[in-house]
C-alpha cells in the first residue's frame, strides 16, 4: 500500500525526527504533570475532615480489596450498588479520589478546548470563555436555579445546552460572507459580557441565600461533593472528544496556515472551523456540566504547553491533555485544604478562584515577557 | 559548501532540461510531462469584492497557455493580485468562468481542485516554531484523506520539492529563524510538494533581495521546463517579468491591456499608457527586452 509507512532511510529519519520530538520537551512536560497529579492526589486523600494518618490513607488507596475487586469498579463506573468495605477505603475511594479524578477530567476538556478555539480563532487569547461558552452556560444555570428550579436534577444538561446556544449566537454574529477570526472573538465578547449582566441581573431574583450561593459555586467552579456520579457523567463525553481533537491535529496545524493558504491546499475552511468548533464546545461543556465555570485553565495551559512543546497540534494536545490535569488538581489541593492551612478554618472555597489566581498573575508574567502575545 | 553546490546543481539541472528538449532518451519524463501539460482559462470575467459596486476586474479572455509561464504585470491596483485569486477559484466572479484543462473550477471538489492547481499568496504566516520540513509537509494536504498517514509518495513528494526549491540545508530549521527570502523558498516549496499541473504565485519575488529573486525566479522557471508545470505569476518588477516569462499579461485598471511575448509587449508606448513611465526600451537585448526608466510620467 502506498500510504503505509515503509521503512526506507528517508522515512527512519522522519521517524527518528518525531521519536526525537517526543522524546524530548513533550515528554518531560508529560511526566512533570503525571508526577503533579499523583502528588497532589495523594495530598488529596491523605486529609481532610475524616482523620487518618498519611499511611492509612495511602493504604486504603491500594488496598487490593477495592483496586482488584470488579464488583468495586462496577459500582464506580457504572454506578452499581458498592461493595462491603472498611470506612476508610469507602472515604478515600468514595469521596476523596473521585474529587481527584472529575478534577482531571475538568482540567484536560478545558485546555483541549482552549486549546482548539485558539486554533480556530488564530488567536492565543481565545478561550471557551472569550468565545461566550462560559457566560452562556452560566446565564441557563442561574435561570434554572433561580427561575425554573424543578430542572435543577438536568443541571448539567443545561450547561452545555447553555454553552452551545452562546456559541452558535456567536458564529451568527460573526456570520458574514464566512467568518473571521476577529469577528468571531469580538462577537464573542459582545455575547458574553449582555450574557454577564443578565446573570448579574438575575441575582436580585433569588429567592434566598443558598441559591445564591450555590449559583456563585456554579459560575465560579467548583469541585465541592463531587464523586462517580460526575465521573461517570463527563468520562464519555470526554474521551470522545479528547480522540476526535488528535485525530484533527492536522486539520488544526493546516489552519495555522491562515485561512487563504487552508483553502488553496483544498480545505473547506467554514466546515473545518465549524466542526472543530463544535469538538471544542463539546470539550467545555463535559467540564462545565459537572464544575461548573472554571476559569482560566482553558487559556493558560495551552499557552504553557505551547511555550514548551511548539504549536504543532499533535504535540499540543498530547501535552493539554496532561498538563491540564496536573494544573486543575494542584489549583484543587488549595482550594479544598488552602485555608485550613493558611488561617485553620475548614471552609472550601471554590476552585475557580484558585485558578483565577494562579492564572491572571502566569498570564501577567507572559505578558511582560513576550512581545507579541496574541498572534498564534 | 550549499551555495555553490547548490548554484551548480540547478543550473546543470537547468542546462539539461534545456539541451534535452527534442533529445531522446532521458528526455521522455520531460517530453510526457509537456504532452500532459494543462492550460487555464478565464472566459467573460467580471469580478469584484462584496465591498465594491463596480466589477474591480473585467476581463474577456485571459490564457495561461499550457506547458508556459505567463506573468501578470501592471501597475498597483490595476487587478492582477485579483485576477490571480480568482482564476485560482479563491474569488468567485460575478459572472464568467475559469476553466483548468476544459473543466469549470468552480465545479470541482476543493480536494480535487488543490491536486490540479496550486496558489501561494502574496502574504504568508506560519507558526513561528514549525520546521521547514513540516511547513512542506502541509503541501500534501489535498493529496491525504482525514485519517491517512505520510504515505511513501507524500514522502518522496516532499523530498522532489526540497530539492527542487534548494532547501536542504533549511529543513530542520524552524521558520522564526529564516530570513524573509529564505521563508518565501520554504513556502514555494510547499505549493511544489502540491504536485500540482498549474501553479499560480502571487508577487514571489516582491520584498526580496536581488538573490533570493533569482532564486525563486530560477526553481519557477526549472518547475516549468523540467516538468512542464503552466505557470501564472503577478510580478512588481516588468523588467524581471519579461526576462523569464514566456509570455506577459499587461493589466490597467481591471483589464488586459496587451498579452504576448513579452518582446511584443513591452514597448515604450506600454510604459507610458500602463505604467505612467517614460522609457527606453531596447528590445534587441539578447536576454529579452530591457528596460531603461527616465523619470514617472504625470497622470
């Protein structure tokens, strides 16, 4: 077959070339995020209100009679009854590291998604948030809490409902003869900030103070009481759109090429952009329908991830795909536990701050740095 | 090492395809690429930009013969930048037609079409730290389905345009560290990993210094002789247009002025009336006629 790779000396070396790519700076970068996300989960699950000491808990999270037993995964992934187990194996298992992996979940659709609108737009500001997503998806979750609140079981749902409305409001805007780049950011900033206000607007609706709380943790993020129901939620969604984005690496680095050159190498660039837009809201809707709105990941880890790796795609996404989880689970170490350490209340504060706050100063710094941020 | 070498591989390069033209044996390659040679045809052109009421180009024939290389040239804003999108199926006409080897191109499927007819802009951006090598790789993109892989041809296809557009010692480098020239070839040899039987290159040679214009000018022109590649490009410069172009289109204000070899062409009444420059031309010049400005002419 012609389009098998047949190994002759001209095709080792492109095989070598991409061992050699591989090898170096995305590897790296991939087990420095593994190594985060492991230590950070241990953190997780070593405290908490529950107390058990560093060794109990890691016990537990290898106790082989839960890590073996079939009937234990089961009831996880697929949310059967659970089996008999010790009260400490059921904390770790049950609530601390689900938490950890809804995290990682979260953190890898947020920077593949950040990562493709970037594509899509050629603007390494992009964000799901730049583009409306995020406010559409907020403005459907308050609505729901505070106007429609028999539809609070579809939560999630109507996030992503939410987030895919915004978004198509947007490509009409920007809709003219095609679209660009610039007018799809702009329309999207447009949509977001009439998006904003109304959410602002619907605060006075609220009935009492827990709905109000409970609708800033949704438009802020937050893991709090997440567990396998979430997992089991997002995990479909996300491996599919996780594939779909590798399998478009090209279609992405052919777009990186400007619209004129795309078309003249014979892309239909208005379907392309469309159906990788569609990949990208995909992405961020799994994250927000079970974390809600967080913010900054999908516009910093990219943007890291480039630094290291370059902008091909392949690479790109392999390294969102680890580095977005390694960042959502660090920025979740200090949301659960930061203040018990910092002032010894047990308070959780929502993890979209913590993001908010690693993020606008890292993106502060990268703009110091660079000279011509914007521009992919 | 690479300059040298390189000048003396293209030019025997060169030298063969010439002095083989008519031969016999190793001449067979050449001679069937000339018999397969296409040509492309714009008909009753009207064409214009949403932004504008009045057609900006109106054109009733334009010929890119096959198997030559045929330069639009004309003054700033006379329509061969937009002439070109469109014959490249980038622009549609109001009305009219562009017909690559008899089809009409807006009837082929954008693949397709991508296979038969290259375009490289005037403008080009690239990702700052993608290598040379993968910038050429994207030439085959019309020629892959959405989940194939680099095939055996891709591969030997990439290897032709490097080597043809003289880059070797380029590939590994990442486009953020080449100068303006040595960008435009890397580019150049992506249209020509397109494998394409029309190649059309707008202004190539514009805001490059003396040697890189030659250069390009030197891979188009053994594009064409070697593999009998139809060729249309847009050209600032008329003098260098009409030393390697076989024959020229003239533009003012939206249509042909005057098409042919550029020995009928280029006169000092064409200077005058399309480029508002008094000058001398000597069309006895052994490597076609020569140019010699006075002073700008007033409108």
């Amino acid at each position: 077959m012609s389009n098998s790779a047949v190994p002759g000396a001209e095709s080792t070396s492109r095989v070598q070339q991409w061992l050699a790519g591989v090898d170096g700076a995305l590897l790296s970068l991939c087990l420095g995020s593994v190594l985060v996300v492991v230590a950070g989960g241990l953190v997780q699950v070593s405290f908490g209100t529950y107390s058990m000491t560093v060794v109990e808990a890691w016990q537990a999270v290898v106790n082989p009679n839960v890590l073996l037993n079939l009937q234990a995964w089961e009831a996880f992934v697929f949310g059967a009854d659970l089996p008999e187990m010790n009260q400490r194996s059921l904390i770790v298992w049950n609530i601390r590291l689900p938490r950890v992996f809804v995290a990682m979940l979260v953190g890898m659709n947020l920077a593949v998604s950040g990562a493709i609108f970037q594509a899509v737009t050629r603007n390494e500001l992009a964000s799901p948030f730049i583009l409306g997503v995020s406010s559409g998806a907020g403005l459907l979750i308050l609505l729901t809490l505070v106007v429609f609140s028999g539809l609070s079981a579809f939560l999630p749902l109507v996030a992503a409902l939410g987030g895919a409305i915004a978004f198509l409001i947007v490509y009409a805007i920007a809709w003219k003869n095609g679209t660009s780049p610039v007018r799809l950011v702009l329309a999207g900033v447009i949509v977001g900030t009439i998006f904003q206000s109304l959410q602002t607007g619907l605060f006075f609706f609220a009935g009492d103070i827990g709905v109000v709380q409970s609708a800033i943790a949704w438009t802020t993020g937050s893991l709090t009481g997440t567990d396998w129901e979430q997992v089991r939620m997002a995990l479909p969604w996300t491996a599919l759109a996780m594939l779909l984005s590798l399998v478009s690496s090209r279609q992405l680095n052919v777009l990186l090429l400007g619209e004129s050159t795309a078309r003249a190498l014979g892309m239909s660039v208005e379907r392309v952009r469309f159906a990788l837009s569609g990949i990208a809201v995909l992405a961020a809707a799994a994250s927000i329908a079970v974390a809600g709105i967080v913010s900054f990941v999908g516009l910093i880890v990219p943007h890291l991830v480039r630094n290291i790796v370059g902008s091909e795609y392949k690479k790109l996404v392999v390294g969102c795909l680890f580095a977005g989880p390694a960042l959502m689970v660090a920025a979740d170490v200090g949301a659960r536990l930061g203040l018990q350490v910092l002032v010894g209340a047990s308070t959780q504060i929502p993890v979209g701050i913590v993001t908010g706050l690693i993020g606008g100063p890292y993106f502060l710094y990268l703009m110091r740095k660079q000279d011509a941020l914007g521009e992919i | 090492m690479s300059e040298h070498e390189r000048f003396e591989r293209e030019s025997n390069g060169r030298s063969n395809g010439e002095s083989n033209a008519g031969d016999t044996a190793t001449d067979a390659d050449a001679s069937a690429a000339h018999g397969s040679a296409v040509e492309l045809r714009g008909e009753d052109l009207e064409i214009g930009y949403p932004s504008t009421d009045e057609p900006v180009v109106e054109c009733e024939t334009v010929l890119l013969p096959a198997g030559e290389v045929t330069a639009l040239v004309g003054p700033n804003g006379s329509g061969k930048s937009t002439l070109l999108k469109s014959m490249a199926n980038q622009l549609a006409p109001d009305c009219g037609q562009v017909r690559l080897d008899g089809e009409q191109v807006q009837s082929l499927e954008s693949k397709e079409l991508a296979r038969r007819l290259g375009l490289l802009s005037q403008e080009n951006e690239s990702p700052a730290s993608l290598t040379v090598e993968d910038l050429i790789y994207h030439g085959r993109y019309p020629h892959r389905g959405f989940f194939e892989s680099v095939g055996d041809e891709d591969q030997a296809a990439v290897e032709r345009a490097i080597d043809l557009a003289g880059v070797e010692d380029l590939r590994e480098k990442e486009m953020k560290n080449l100068s303006g020239g040595q960008k435009q070839l890397a580019w150049i040899a992506m249209v020509l990993a397109q494998e394409t039987d029309v190649l059309l290159l707008d202004e190539p040679t514009t805001y490059l210094d003396l040697h890189h214009q030659l250069r390009v000018m030197e891979v188009v022109r053994t594009l064409n002789r070697e593999q009998g590649v139809t060729v249309g490009i847009v050209l600032h410069d008329i003098g260098q247009a009409a030393r390697f172009a076989d024959n020229l289109v003239a533009m003012k204000d939206g249509e042909p002025y005057d098409w042919g070899p550029p020995r009928d062409v280029v006169t000092e009444e064409l200077l005058s009336e399309v480029f508002h420059v008094d000058a001398s031309v000597d069309s006895e010049s052994p490597t076609g006629p020569h140019i010699a400005p006075h002073r700008a002419l007033d409108d």
